[in-house]
C-alpha cells in the first residue's frame, strides 16, 4: 500500500460455524496454523528503517518484515544498481540496502522483500506507478524483460544460490549471500485507483516472464532472467492483491496455461465499509472483517492451487483523529488499534492462514486523516517516533508467546458476549499451555467496552494458573490476579476478575499433555518442567531423572552474565522438585536463562520474570 489510495471493499456475508474443543470447523477454512507465534506474525516496512535507527526496536514485535522494494529507488537507470550503497541511487546516498539487509539478519528478521511500482524507463507512461512493459502493450513475456532481468539480479545477490560472476551486472558482484529466501513480484497489481489498469491475464502474462524466464532469451544485454533462473530454491510470493476479483484470478490462470508461476498466495484486506466513512472495523464482524475475505481466499486456492501457502501481508487500522472528529474510513484509534492486532493475529491463525503481516511500522504522517497515513505502531518522526500501545502489545506477545504454538480453536463467538479462546503450548512440549481470550458485543462493528465481570474459565485437571494482560509502555504485560478451584480435578476452573475486548495471557499447566499429538521432550538421562512461564516471583522446575546424577540450577541475564548457582547436591532416579525465588535477586522484568545441570548432561530454558 505505502502510496496512499482510495479503496472501498464490498465483502459478502458468510456463514460462521461454531468450534468445539480440538475439533474445528471454520466455514470453508483448512486446518488451522500450527507454528510459533513468532513465526507466523510480520510487519510491512522499508529500508528507512534501518535510516530511522528501528529495525531493532521491530525485530521486538515480529520476526518476519514485508520491505516494500521501490524499483525506480535501485534502478533508476538501466543496469546500474544501488544495492551496494555505493552506487548512487534514486535519491542520492540512502538507502544503504544491504547494510539494511544485514541490519535484519542481526536481529534475526526473516525478510520478504516485495518489488514495489515499475521505473521510469520501463513504465508504460513514465510513471513509477504504471505496469512494467514499456512502450509495449505487455501482452508477450518479452515485454516485461527488464524487470525479469531486475528481479534476477536481485535474487542472485541475496539468494543462496552463487551465480557466475560474468552473468553479474552489480558493481560489486556479490552473489550468493544467503540473506533472502522470499520475493514478492509487486505490490497490488490489481490496483482501480489510477489508470492504466494492468489486468489479470497480463500480470499473469508477467508472472512467466518473471518466474523463471520463460519464453524469455538470455543474452549479452540480459545474461540471467527470472528469479528461479537466479535460485531454484527462492521463494516467489504472488503480488499482494488488493481485492478478491475472480476475474482477475482467472486472466492468471489463463495466461499461465499449464502451471502456477509463483509459489505462495498473497492477499490484502482492511476491515471497513469503505469510501465515505470515518471507522474501521472490528476484525470479527461478520461482513466487514477478516473472515469473508479468507474465505473467499481459501476457496479459490482450495479449487485451483491446492496446498499452497495463504499470506495476509497488509491488515491494519488509523489512529489519527482531527480536532474536527475527522478520521479515516479505516481509523481505530490507539487502544483499539491495539486490539483489533492482537486479536487478528489469532483470528488470522485459527482460520488457517500461513502469516500475517500488519501494516505498518511507522506513520507515513501522524496527523493527517488520510487512510493508511496513521496506521504505524510507531508514530512518525516529526513525532519521534514513539510506540502506540500496538507495539507494547505486539511486544509482550511476542516476549511471552513467541516461542509456543498454535494448538486450536477453543471458543469462537461462543455466547453473549461473544468469547473467543485460542490454545497454545509451550515449546517443551510438557503440560503447559496458554488460553489467549477476549469478548465482544455480538454484532458490534466497534469495540464498545463489553466486559464480562468474574469470567470463568472451566477445563478439567488444571494444576495451576497464572493471568498477563497486555498494557501499554510495558512490554511484558502486567499480572493479574486468578482464582483456581478444584485444582487439579474434572471440575477445576480459573476465575478471571474481568473479560475484555482486550485480548489476556492464560498460563495453565494440566496435570498431563493434552490429548494432541505432542509429546514431552526427553534429553537423554532427565526430563524437566517449568511453570508458571511467566512468573512474578516464584518459578517451579519439576524434573526426572532416569539416573542418579549431582544436580545443579543456574540463572543467567540474556547478556550471559552468571547471577546465581544453586547447588542441590545428589539425586536419586525419580521425580523432583526445585522452587527459584526471582524476587531474591532484585531482577528487572525480562527474560532470563535457567540452566540444569544432571552429571554430566544440561538443559537451559528462556523464562520470563515479570516484577
């Protein structure tokens, strides 16, 4: 999206059919997720990132970021590329791409980097928004050359795949850095807003052209073609329409005759009425949100691209209202903002989709009530560029979430108010598990501070729990007081003092795994639990040992530093237990590593200590 557009979505009703227990049925929708938090959630954002000093404070939120690659910016005159941040680019001495691009493999950020517009020189009218054929009329493969020729060069260099140097046009002929796995041709092709339109069967007519060269000659003038021609092994992801247009997906079909040129689907959606009004809305309604359009999504893909990959890569809403009470048709505000992501994400991830991007890390411009211009987690510079409570949210998230896995659907729209449950497990694999949940007004477009008061929670055999709730300026969230009855029995249920639209962190641990198919994790001669995780003071670490062994725990900062070591002497095969009290050690909220260590084998675990 980044250039700023008028859109209006019209989106059918669809039927929503309640979920039970382990047991899902999601209308139309495939399995659900079954990764990590971490990798499932990303955020669309550029290589002004790395010249606004963020790419860290992002690497926070999401471990996956959409960088929209402007073509004109890194190409601005045929064959002379500005990746080596050496070369002059579009707009003198930024970008630093590759400094950017390595600015995220620190950080461990996995990037899709998505081709964004066309140059001057090989627009169909000069313009850096217009289709990529030149003086042609785009209708053959061959008129999309040269960006079959740039999209290669791009994934010769940072693929993994090294090319012959005389097949290298950069001047610094690096190839084969291994930096980038996924590459998205372009960004809404189907876009309506300004002319002229490129239409299905000739972006599809492109998607050949740039796959992987076909009906394409390779030449002196263009030596490497296509970007599977660069790497086998690249990923291609679809350009990330704008609408579900059936039309427009059959041109692709037709133009692509025999074969699926790009690898992963790739769609956009924005909860709204559209044109004319002045909020967004909630991404469970039932015509607005996000359920018709991935049914609609999965549909298609389900009929004509069976087992591929769905990608939501731009979702989001507005924070910006005038003194006036103007807004955009997507606006939100902070708190709900902050909401309405979270609970996507988990939406996104029951419906089985395979990642979900937010749109966007930073506002374009914080004040203006255009669409899409407030809709950063980050507010702009001119505003320092400080975190909204999306990005304590996101944060918190993915401090204690990221590492577990999406089980299941446990409520979806069940009662009035409306409660929805999703189920993760911990990465040990053990009895530990985590209930996100929120409520809602049934029907609500907006969030409207629907509570419910002494919520309960009811699962058979829950041991112990422990509640963290999201808030802003913090990034581990806050605990929250539960009650637990019946622990440990077929009538066990935890009280929560209040059930919000605000989405809250249930940490349970059963008295055995549940009956998915996830095993406990066995390291040679123990086994160890840690639970709560997280915790605001104690931790317990319950283990087994197959052997006699002189045990020992030891508690590092995520600097390595040693901050205590707890000798427990000898212990005999069988089970055991050890309790750490953090509040000891005058510790800051974070993550901290607990290592075991049972003769001669060890264990470390990340535990988060929120004070």
């Amino acid at each position: 999206m980044l250039n700023y557009k008028l859109r209006e979505d019209f989106m059918r009703g669809v039927t929503i059919y309640f979920l039970v227990f382990c047991a899902i049925s999601l209308g139309v929708s495939s399995e659900p997720y079954h990764g990590t938090v971490a990798d499932f959630v990303g955020i669309n954002s550029n290589v002004g990132a790395y010249d606004d000093q963020i790419v860290g404070r992002l690497a926070k939120i999401a471990k996956w970021m959409r960088e929209y690659h402007n073509w004109n910016h890194f190409e601005k005159n045929d064959n002379v590329y500005a990746w080596d941040d050496t070369t002059p680019s579009g707009y003198g001495t930024w970008p630093f791409h590759t400094k950017f691009v390595q600015e995220c493999i620190k950080h461990d950020i996995n990037l899709l980097i998505c081709l964004q517009g066309s140059t001057e020189w090989a627009s169909a009218t000069g313009a850096t928004d217009a289709p990529p054929y030149g003086s042609h009329d785009g209708t053959k493969e061959a008129h999309y050359i040269d960006k079959a020729e740039f999209l290669a060069q791009l994934v010769a260099r940072y693929g993994d795949n090294k090319v012959d140097a005389g097949l290298l046009e950069t001047t610094d002929k690096q190839t084969g850095l291994g930096y980038v796995k996924y590459y998205e041709d372009s960004n809404e092709p189907d876009y309506w807003w300004h002319t002229p339109l490129w239409p299905g069967d000739l972006y599809g007519i492109h998607l050949n052209a740039i796959h992987d060269g076909r009906n394409l000659t390779t030449s002196d003038s263009y030596p490497l073609l296509g970007i599977k021609n660069a790497d086998p092994n690249a990923i291609h992801v679809l350009g990330g329409l704008a609408n579900y247009d059936e039309n427009y997906l059959n041109g692709i079909l037709q133009a692509a005759d025999d074969r699926l040129p790009f690898d992963i689907i790739n769609f956009h959606h924005y909860c709204t009425q559209g044109w004319g009004t002045q909020r967004g809305i909630c991404p469970e309604h039932k015509t607005y949100g996000l359920k018709p359009a991935v049914d609609k999504w999965q549909t298609w893909r389900d009929k004509h691209a069976s087992g591929k990959a769905l990608w939501l890569t731009e979702f989001g809403w507005d924070t910006y209202k005038s003194s006036s009470n103007a807004s955009s048709y997507v606006y939100a505000g902070e708190e709900s903002q902050a909401n309405y992501l979270l609970r996507s994400l988990f939406l996104l991830m029951g419906y089985g989709i395979d990642k979900g991007f937010i749109f966007f890390d930073k506002d374009p411009d914080s004040e203006s009530t255009t669409q899409y211009a407030s809709c950063g987690v980050l507010t702009d510079k001119k505003h320092g560029l400080q975190a909204k409570p999306a990005y304590y949210y996101l944060a918190t998230l993915q401090n204690l979430l990221g590492e577990y896995s999406f089980v299941s659907v446990d409520k979806y729209g069940e009662g009035d108010p409306e409660v929805y449950a999703y189920l993760l497990q911990s990465p040990n694999k053990t009895t530990q598990y985590c209930y996100v949940l929120w409520c809602r007004n049934p029907g609500a477009k907006y969030d409207d501070g629907t509570t419910i008061i002494n919520y309960q929670h009811a699962r058979p055999s829950i041991q112990n729990a422990m509640l963290i709730e999201p808030i802003n300026q913090q990034e581990y969230g806050q605990g929250i007081d539960v009650v637990l009855e019946n622990a440990g029995t077929e009538s066990s249920v935890v009280f929560i003092p209040a059930l919000s639209e605000k989405p809250v962190f249930l940490f349970v641990e059963f008295d055995q795994p549940l009956s998915i198919d996830y095993n406990r994790i066995i390291i040679n001669d123990f086994q160890m639990n840690l639970f709560p995780n997280p915790f605001n003071a104690e931790i317990r670490i319950d283990y087994e040992l197959k052997t006699a062994a002189d045990t020992q725990f030891e508690i590092y900062n995520m600097s390595g530093r040693l901050i205590d070591c707890i000798h427990t002497g000898r212990r005999q095969p069988g089970q055991h237990q050890q309790r750490i009290d953090f509040s000891e050690h005058n510790l800051s909220t974070g993550v901290y590593i607990i290592r075991m260590l049972a003769g001669w084998e060890s264990r470390h675990f990340k535990v988060c200590y929120v004070k």
